[in-house]
C-alpha cells in the first residue's frame, strides 16, 4: 500500500518536507570524495551543535535503523566489568534491556512506571553502577524521562549516561552538557524527519574514552572515528539520507534554529490536546514530550478499533501500541512537517468519528 495520500501522525516515519522530499528523488552521487566528505563534517558539526555537545565530542553515522545505534553503543563502550542501570518503562526500555543480556553485558532491568524519575535518586536500587541507560522518550506509551534529574544521578554516582534520544530530538529539549550525558543515540526517521535508515551516535570524550576493542567489524567504532577524522566511513554510508541530514539541519537553522522547533512542536501538541478534551478519550500519562500525545479511550472502546477507523474512514494514520497496551493506548505523533491546519484534519475526524460536534 502506498501512504502517499494518507495524512501522517505516526511517530516514524513522520511528515517530511518538500524540500527534503526533493533530495530523494534525485541519483544518489559518489561519496569517496573531498564534497561528500564536507557533507559528513556538516552533518556532524550540525549535530554536535543540536545537542550541544561539549568541546571534542564526535559523531558516528552508521547506515542502520536505531536499534543498530542502541546496540552499537552498548558493544562499543560496556564489557562484563560493567554493571549497567538500564530504565525500562516500555518496548524500548525492554529492547535495551534485550541488548545488555544479548551481549552479556551485567545490568539492572530497572522497570518503572508512573514517574518520569525525577526521583531517580531514591528510585533506583542502591548497587554500584557504572551506566545509566535510557530512552529519554519511552515511544512505546510517550513518556519523557528527566534528563537533568538523571543526568545529576549519573554525575554523583559516576555513571556513564547513555541516552536514546532518537524520538524526542528536534521536538524536545536536550543538552548534553547540561545534563552531563556521554552518549546521544539519534536516528532518521523520527523528529529529524527523515527517511529511515541512518542511526548516529554522538559521543562525548568521557564516551570516546571508554571504547573497547569489540569482535565486530561493521560496529567497530574506532574504525569510524578514524575514518571520520576525513569525513568518511568505513563502510557505504547512507548518502542520500545524508544529504537529506545536511538540509534538514540547515532547514532548521533557517527556521530559527531547535529552539524554534521545540517551540513549534509544543505549541501544535498543546493544541491537539485542547481541542480533543470533550472526546472520551484521556492522556495516558501526565510526562508527555512535545512528540506525541498518548491516548486511552474511556468509552470502553478497544483503541485498536479507533486506529483502524481513521486509517479507514478518514486516511488519517495513527498508532497502535506494539505490545501489550495495543488494545489500550494509541499514539499521535506530532514530528515531522507538522502545523495547526494539518492537525486539524486529525482533530476533525476524530470528531466525526465520535459523533461529537467540535467547538
Ligand atoms: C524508533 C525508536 C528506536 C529505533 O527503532 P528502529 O526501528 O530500529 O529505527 C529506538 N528507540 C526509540 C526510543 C525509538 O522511538
């Protein structure tokens, strides 16, 4: 099925722009040149720059979808001298979780729920850690996390802070100096909106300090740091993808920088919500990020029957829950190419589809 005429609220793939659009329908150029090589250095100065990243950092970009991030970095920077505290409120927590235990890595399976752990201090149990990892947007149910309050635990404690932030950059605030974090997982598809299949990990030099001689080859990562001292990788890199990173950076910039689109993103959530408020449905956790509202009916409808109806009634896509919230919850996401008119289409069909006049 092609989507093209579908109105898109899916947390990845979100809404993309025209102009980024117009990068991919063009021939996809060589890359083991000075150009694409200045293409790479754009790209990882405009990243270290979105998270502030302190003096130093580096960026590895590999040709992946997220996981192969979350996964990446666990391999590279824990061994089985670490003990890791690993946040699990969700799918994505689990997958961390799966990620330490695959690869042999002690850890913690820290489940939380109700808390956005701005009470990490007296939460987590008290064994001597060296990590601390996290999804700062758990996307499985649209929770944020604290990220200063963790990031103050983690400095106290010691703690090499590893954060996913793949679904809450470019929507939601993050500052790694402010929050002390070593590590930041980004990847294509979610607010940086654009096509899947790049994942980027950021590192800061307490990070790039840790890196362990692996056994993997593809996921070796001082073999992309060297290779990224002449903006290369080692590997065949997304290029188009990249290109397309290189003007959505620039797009940003251009629209007043991530300051700016934090702003946008929180302004259209908020709407959506106010304009829901007589619908029987009800936000599932009060530590929502600007990138996605999460809703229950209340009506004892089964969410799944609300998601299969605006994806056929109305050709508005919105999503389930994967796991076993899947007949309880379902997800809006407000990433991507988004404004108050396109949004309307949502908050208009759900007012159909309930029957209830919208005021
Ligand atoms: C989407 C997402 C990922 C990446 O998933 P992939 O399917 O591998 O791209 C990782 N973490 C979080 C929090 C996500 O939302």
């Amino acid at each position: 099925m092609i989507y093209e005429d579908y109105y898109i609220f899916t947390p990845g793939p979100v809404k993309m722009s025209e102009e980024i659009l117009k990068i991919g329908a063009q021939q996809t150029p060589y890359f083991r040149n000075s150009a694409f090589s200045d293409v790479t250095y754009a790209c990882e100065n405009g990243m270290l720059e979105m998270v502030n990243a302190p003096q130093g950092s580096k960026a590895i970009f590999l040709a992946a979808s997220g996981t192969a991030g979350m996964e990446s970095a666990v391999m590279n920077l824990l061994s089985k001298d670490d003990n890791a505290l690993v946040v699990n409120g969700g799918g994505f927590g689990a997958r961390f979780v799966d990620i330490c235990a695959t690869h042999a890595i002690p850890h913690t399976d820290f489940k939380v729920s109700n808390t956005n752990l701005a009470d990490i201090e007296t939460l987590a149990p008290s064994e001597n850690y060296s990590a601390l990892v996290v999804n700062a947007h758990e996307t499985s149910i649209g929770h944020l996390y604290d990220l200063d309050a963790m990031g103050a635990y983690a400095k106290k404690n010691d703690l090499l802070y590893i954060v996913d932030a793949i679904s809450m950059l470019v929507t939601d605030p993050l500052d790694m100096q402010q929050s002390n974090i070593d590590v930041v997982i980004a990847s294509s598809q979610k607010g940086l909106a654009l096509p899947p299949g790049l994942t980027m990990v950021i590192l800061a030099p307490s990070a790039i300090a840790k890196i362990k001689d692996i056994d993997s080859l593809y996921f070796n990562y001082k073999n992309y740091l060297t290779n990224g001292e002449r903006g290369q990788s080692p590997y065949t890199p997304a290029v188009t993808i990249m290109l397309q990173l290189e003007a959505r950076l620039a797009q940003i910039k251009q629209r007043g920088g991530v300051a700016q689109s934090i702003a946008n993103a929180k302004e259209i959530a908020q709407y959506f919500r106010a304009n829901i408020k007589s619908l029987p449905v009800k936000e599932y956790t009060p530590f929502m990020p600007n990138a996605m509202t999460t809703l229950t009916p209340t009506d004892g409808r089964s969410a799944m029957d609300v998601v299969n109806a605006l994806e056929e009634n109305y050709k508005v896509m919105v999503c389930p829950n994967g796991g076993p919230e899947r007949e309880i919850v379902f997800r809006i996401s407000h990433m991507g190419e988004m404004t108050k008119a396109y949004t309307d289409v949502l908050i208009d069909a759900m007012h159909d589809y309930y029957g209830v006049a919208r005021n």
